[in-house]
C-alpha cells in the first residue's frame, strides 16, 4: 500500500480499516518519505514490511514473494 494518497485514503488509514474486517490481511507498506513514523516502525502499523521509493522490480519482487510464502 502506498502511504500517501493524494487527495484519497493513504496506507495508515487503508490498514486500520483492513484490519478490522480481516486481522490477518497481508499488507506491504511503500513510500518515498523514508523518514515517516509508519516506514521506521512498520509493524507497530500492521505492515509486514516495508518498501522505499523508488524501487526495482526484482528486490521488491522476491520481497513479495518471501511475505506471500509466510517466510
């Protein structure tokens, strides 16, 4: 999940709504602000991990794919 959207519901907000219907959802957190509260202490916000803009395809890829697999 994106941590800012503009204009609409940013990562923070998403994974407290998602969490209340499903406390086991899945949620990566992604942002360029890598000095925000929500990326240093991702999982005191309910992410699994974390992934800081820009990013390469293959690093977050295999990221997504250990998470997934529940390693």
């Amino acid at each position: 999940m994106d941590l800012t959207i503009s204009g609409g519901m940013g990562g923070r907000e998403a994974i407290q709504w998602l969490r209340e219907y499903d406390p086991g959802v899945k949620a990566v957190v992604s942002s360029g602000y890598s000095n925000d509260p929500v990326m240093a202490r991702f999982e005191d916000y309910g992410f699994l991990d974390v992934i800081i803009k820009p990013t390469r395809v293959p690093s977050s890829a295999r990221k997504l794919h250990r998470l997934l697999a529940g390693r």
